[in-house]
C-alpha cells in the first residue's frame, strides 16, 4: 500500500469516526437536537424524522408546524426553534421509547444545493444533520455499550459507501 492509499484510507476512516454527535438525556427531561442549516437560501419546509420510523414525521414545518403527518407519540411535545440559521429540535418530556437516531432534511427557497428524491421524505436530499439520542440513567455502562454499538454500525454503513465512492474516484482517475 503506497502512501496515497494510506492517507486515502486514513481519511475514510476519519469520516466514519467524525461525525459522531451523540446526546443524553433523563427520562422526563427535556433536550434541544442542534442543527444549523448551511447558507444559501430562505427556510421553506424542515423535516425531522427519527431513521427507524419510515411512514410519519417528529415534526413537520411549512411556514408553520403541520401537524398531520407527525407521529401521535410527539404530538405536544416537540417544537422547532427557528431563527436565522438555527432549526433545533425541543423535543419535552423526554421517554425511554424517544431513543434513536434522528435525521433533519431542511428546503431552502433560492437555494443552489441540489434535492435528490428520499422515499418518504417531502424534501429529499442529505440530512443537515443527524443525532442519535440516548434516554437513561447516566452512567449506565451497558446501555452505553449497546447503544455505542447500534450507533458505530449505522455511522459505519452510512460511511462505507461514501469512502468506497472516494476510492473508486481516486483509482479510475
């Protein structure tokens, strides 16, 4: 293996490790989900969904909450902090069942950044972010382990095909 390829997967590694953002939380507590959406255009429509729930929305936003589509067990117990940049979860009254890992696809008006389809998402496109929350004791270690096990997998897969499109780019050119 000669240096570029060394430094090449190095890299990729990097990538899978990186973007790592992982939040605690107490049952009953609230906790605010950050995410920045990147400049470029005025905030239009802001999905966030939790990855192992497919059919429904957290939340919705249109110019306003839309309530329709979202999940019954975070009706009343979610809102968007919307203010420049800022489109942050406030998810309250935080349950054991909340845990997951949850994605926010956000269209921008004027926007130059592209929309690929998603199934299932009115926006489509990459998430602007993605968190996973853990709900427990703190402390615990082997819900720690369990859950850094789930997580590193899911990072891992994402990460795979991204650092495999990045090999194949740097081997046919």
């Amino acid at each position: 293996m000669d240096t570029d390829q060394r430094l090449l997967l190095f890299l990729c590694l990097l990538l899978v490790f990186a973007d790592q953002r992982i939040i605690s939380v107490e049952p009953g507590h609230d906790v605010t989900l950050p995410c920045e959406v990147p400049d470029g255009g005025t905030v239009a429509v802001v999905e966030w969904r939790r990855t192992d729930l497919k059919d429904r929305y957290v939340l919705l936003y249109r110019n306003k909450v839309d309530p329709r589509y979202q999940l019954q067990s975070y009706r009343d117990r979610v809102d968007l902090q919307i203010k420049n940049r800022n489109i942050s979860l406030i998810l309250k009254n935080v349950i054991p069942d909340d845990e997951g890992t949850y994605e926010c696809r956000v269209f921008q008006r004027n926007s130059p950044r592209q929309q690929r389809s998603v199934p299932g998402s009115v926006i489509g496109g990459d998430p602007v972010c993605s968190i996973s929350l853990r709900v427990g004791p703190p402390g615990t270690p082997e819900k720690q382990n369990q859950y850094r096990v789930k997580n590193t997998s899911e990072r891992l897969r994402s990460s795979l095909y991204l650092c495999m499109l990045v090999l194949l780019v740097f081997v046919y050119f």
